[in-house]
C-alpha cells in the first residue's frame, strides 16, 4: 500500500473511531500526580520549577489584573508544549499539526480578551480601531483594516501553529525518506544526509517550544491590551 507524505496527518483511527481525543489526552499521563508532601522527588521538583519559570516569563507583559489568567495560560503553555514534542517521536500523531484542533484553541480565547475589554473599557476597546489623529478622509479605511486585522488574529495564531509543525514534519519525513534510498547507492552521501537529519530533528525540537511559548506569548498580549 502507497502513502503519501501526508498521510501522517491524518488522525488515527481504531474501529472507525478516531483516536485524536486519546493523542490530546496522553500528555496528561506524563505529569506526576499532585500529593500532600512538601518534597517528594526530583521528578515533581523539576516540574514545579519548570511551571514556575513558565509562568513566570507569561506574566511578565500582564498587570496585576491579568494574573487571574496564570492558571489558564500556564496549562495552555504546558498541554501545547508536550504535545509538540510527542509529536516528534517516531510512530506518533500531533494534534496540534491539525488546523480545526488549534483554531478551536485560539479562538476562544481571542474572544475571551475581546469580551473583557468590550466589557471593562469599552472606549479603549474600540479606541484601538482609529488611531489617533488620523486625517478625517482616512477615517472609513482604517477602520475597515484595523477590523479587519482584529478579527483575523485567531486565524493568525492557529495557523501560525500549523504551518510551522507541518513543515518541519514534512521536512523530517522527506530528508529520511532520502536517507534510506540513498544508503544502497551512495553511502556517504547517506551519511550526510543523515547528519543533516539529525540537526533537524535538534532544529525541530527548538521549533516545537518556541511555537508553544509565541502561542501563549500572543494571547496574553492580546489579553494586556484588553485590561
């Protein structure tokens, strides 16, 4: 049977039901569970500090107010950057290479930081969408692209996401496809490509956390701009 390079992004299926809840799911099970003791491992303390760290860096561009946000966006940094990694092993499926799962994500929230602005300080809110002093012919123009740009902000961030793992995904699959088809052939030709791989499997790791923390960073600036 043929496959194609996409075919990796297809969800999984066992008897006809999809498997990507599951995939969302797993990283759940590599957090330790929560107990009563102060300290109990080296496991538990490297992860509370890794929460600490990132929450840390997320609450940096919000106020006071915005802190009521830690809990959800330092999940969503979490879930988002486990599942990135997973991905990245062999014989695994990423949901977030899914457009519908990451859309699902940012547009709720993008309109969670809308709704608290509209709510909060509805004249700042709307003040956004007509800088000040624009000349009185420019007015009507503006407006349409300052909206336009408003509501295209969710599109930006679940493509964002996307595209970036889709490509390097790709990348890794067709740089390894080479690999193996040049072995018998050219050995060493082989072996650089598989040098190359390599190094863009270290790339793509990089790729993964750094597209989960621009996700996150991005709401939350969203958000500052909203309270």
């Amino acid at each position: 049977m043929n496959l194609s390079f996409f075919d990796q992004f297809s969800s999984p299926c066992l008897l006809g039901i999809p498997l990507i809840l599951l995939a969302t799911l797993f990283p759940a099970l590599l957090l330790p569970a929560p107990n009563n003791r102060w300290i109990t491992n080296r496991l538990t303390t490297l992860q509370l500090w890794c929460i600490n760290l990132i929450t840390k860096q997320l609450m940096i561009p919000l106020n006071k107010t915005g802190h009521k946000w830690a809990m959800v966006l330092s999940s969503l940094m979490i879930f988002l950057l486990l599942i990135n990694l997973l991905g990245l092993l062999p014989y695994t499926f990423t949901p977030t290479t899914q457009l519908s799962m990451n859309m699902a994500l940012a547009f709720p929230l993008w309109l969670a930081t809308l709704l608290i602005g509209l709510r909060n300080q509805p004249s700042t809110s709307l003040g956004h969408l007509l800088p000040e002093g624009t000349p009185t012919p420019l007015i009507p123009a503006l407006i349409l692209i300052e909206t336009t740009s408003l509501l295209i902000r969710p599109l930006a961030l679940g493509v964002r996401l996307t595209a970036n793992l889709t490509a390097g995904h790709l990348l890794i699959q067709l740089i390894s496809t080479a690999t193996i088809a040049l072995l018998s052939i050219m050995p060493s030709v082989s072996i650089l490509t598989s040098i190359i791989l390599l190094l863009l499997t270290m790339l793509e790791v990089a790729v993964a956390m750094i597209q989960a923390y621009v996700f996150v960073l991005l709401l939350s600036l969203y958000l500052q701009e909203n309270i």
